[in-house]
C-alpha cells in the first residue's frame, strides 16, 4: 500500500473515533501540512464517505453522524501482527474464554480481508512453528476480568465471590492495585479488607466482583508482578528449603524467577529460600545451576542429592 494511501486511511481512523478535528490536528497526527490534510479529505468525500468540512480559520472535519464505516480497514502489516497476535494469545494462555474469543475474532478478521493477503495470511499460520509451548489457561469470566480493570485505573473498591485453593467460598472486598497475567493464569493484588493486608487472587476463581462505593490509594512504588510472582513463591508446598548459592545476587537473580523463592545476599554468596512440593525437583534445578552450594535444610534434600549423583555416575559409566 503506497504511504499516501495509508494516510487517507490513517485520516479515516481518526475521524472514526468520534467528533470534529482542526486541520491543524489532524495535520500534526498524520505528519502532513494543512492543504495535504484537505486533499486527503477530499479523496474520502470521493470514496462515498461523508466527510463533514467546518469552514472558517480554525475550520476542521467530521464524519457525518450515524455513518457506519466498514469493518474493517487494514495494511498488509497490519492484519499480520493482529492474525499473529491472536495465533500468540491464544498459545500463550492469555485468551479469556477458553480460547473460543480468539478463534471466532479470527474468523471475522479472516472473512473481511482482501483474497490475496488472506491466502498469504493462511499460508503463514500454516507454516509458522513456536518454540514455546501451548499454555493450557485458567480462563476468567471477561465479565470479571473487565470490572477488576477498571476498578484498578479508577482507583475503586470492589466485592468479589472468591473460592480459595482448598475450596472455601465466600465474599472479598478488596482495594485493586493491579492485574497481572503469569503462566497462563490472571491475576489481581491489593489490599484484602478482610486480611488486613496485600493479597493475590486468582481471577477464574473469582465467581462476581462488582464495584462498591469508596476509593483507595496505591502505596508509592508497588509493583503488582513482584508481589504477585513472591506469592507465589511463598506457596505452602510440602517442603522449606534454604540454601546458599555461591555465586553472586546478580548471577542468580538473571538465573532463578521470582515464582521460584526468595534471594538475599549474605556473605558466602546467595541464600535461595523456597517451598517445593518434591525434593527430587529441587535437586534437579540446583545440580542444572551449575553453582556449588551448601544446604542449610532439609536434610532430606541431601539424601535427593546423593542418590541423583549416584543416577548420573551410572548413566557415565555405562
């Protein structure tokens, strides 16, 4: 498409959005002078689009009220990184509704594009391989998932139906300080009324959340993926590991996520504390490290270690 033509059509999204616009506007978002943007306009009154001129020295245009503009008005690249971005959501887990939004917006998308680009769009979807794998997501209501979001901008209440991990139900009100999407789950942290204190909720475990009057205010330098992702760290699995990594804080934190535990320097090196539901796995990451390190408990997690060292001596030796 020939940048021209792609500007006519960046004009016709602006007017799109709603109400009247100067030139002068209008030429400084399409990076054009005042008698381009007239031009431009022009070529949209040509096309059977009414366009709505306001004379006068700070004279401007609008779309004439009531029009319906077409579904869909996209460039090449544009309708590949929205057909890739859908592909991307979907495997990644991030798609609400199990997956059925993505696919039936897909569809639409597919159905309005020009045949030419569909059929490249097509064999690009059916050629492309991902390194990552297919998250399997714990999908939200969108209802949910919509109210906690703008309940966090605005800085507003809210009173959710909540089902915690071991099946208790019951009624939350909680001050929204932010959303986070991790692992192909949602989640939403604030301030719990009834803890008293930061907690993080599981949004396809939230039945209703509705807006409830009052506000809040988010305390100066929270971060809603650290907190969440030290959550869930501090999961209660079976187990309560400390050891010290010898190595340094910077080479760990670019090894080790936040999900996994708990850094902290200390003078021989770096102390990871985390819970693990099996020892055997946690043996597994720290010999995969590369690090030497020094167990401070359990003393189970010694007993995983010899016998995972003793595996890889025989699988040498054979």
């Amino acid at each position: 498409m020939t940048r021209p033509t792609a500007r006519v059509l960046a004009l016709l999204e602006i007017l799109q959005a709603g109400g009247s616009f100067t030139v002068a506007d209008l030429a400084g978002r399409l990076g054009v002078d005042e008698r381009t943007v007239r031009r431009y306009a022009t070529h949209l009154a040509d096309l059977g689009i009414p366009v709505e001129a306001r004379r006068g020295r700070y004279g401007g245009y609008r779309l004439a009220p009531g029009y319906k503009l077409p579904p869909l008005m996209l460039t090449d690249e544009e309708a590949v990184a929205v057909m890739l971005g859908l592909v991307a959501a979907n495997r990644a887990g991030l798609a609400t509704a199990g997956g059925a939004a993505t696919e039936s917006a897909t569809a639409k998308i597919r159905r309005v594009l020009p045949a030419v680009l569909a059929r490249r769009i097509d064999s690009l979807l059916a050629t492309v391989d991902f390194t990552a794998q297919v998250r399997q997501p714990a999908s939200p209501d969108i209802e949910v998932l919509l109210v906690l979001a703008d309940a966090a901008r605005h800085q507003q209440p809210v009173s959710i139906a909540y089902t915690s991990w071991h099946g208790r139900s019951g009624v939350r009100r909680i001050d929204p300080y932010g959303l986070v999407f991790h692992a192909g789950r949602w989640y939403v942290t604030g301030h719990d009324h009834d803890r008293g204190a930061v907690r993080t909720f599981r949004l396809d475990r939230i039945g209703t959340a509705r807006p409830v009057p009052g506000g809040f205010d988010i305390p100066a330098g929270f971060d809603p993926t650290t907190q969440v992702l030290a959550g869930l760290a501090a999961v209660p699995y079976a187990h309560d590991i400390s050891v010290v990594l010898h190595t340094s804080l910077a080479q760990a934190q670019r090894r080790i996520p936040p999900s996994a535990g708990t850094l902290t320097e200390v003078p021989d090196g770096v102390r990871l504390t985390a819970r693990v539901e099996r020892l055997d796995g946690a043996a597994q990451m720290l010999a995969g490290l590369g690090w030497p390190f020094t167990i401070d408990r359990p003393d189970e997690l010694r007993g995983e270690i010899h016998a995972l060292a003793a595996r890889l001596r025989a699988d040498a030796g054979r």
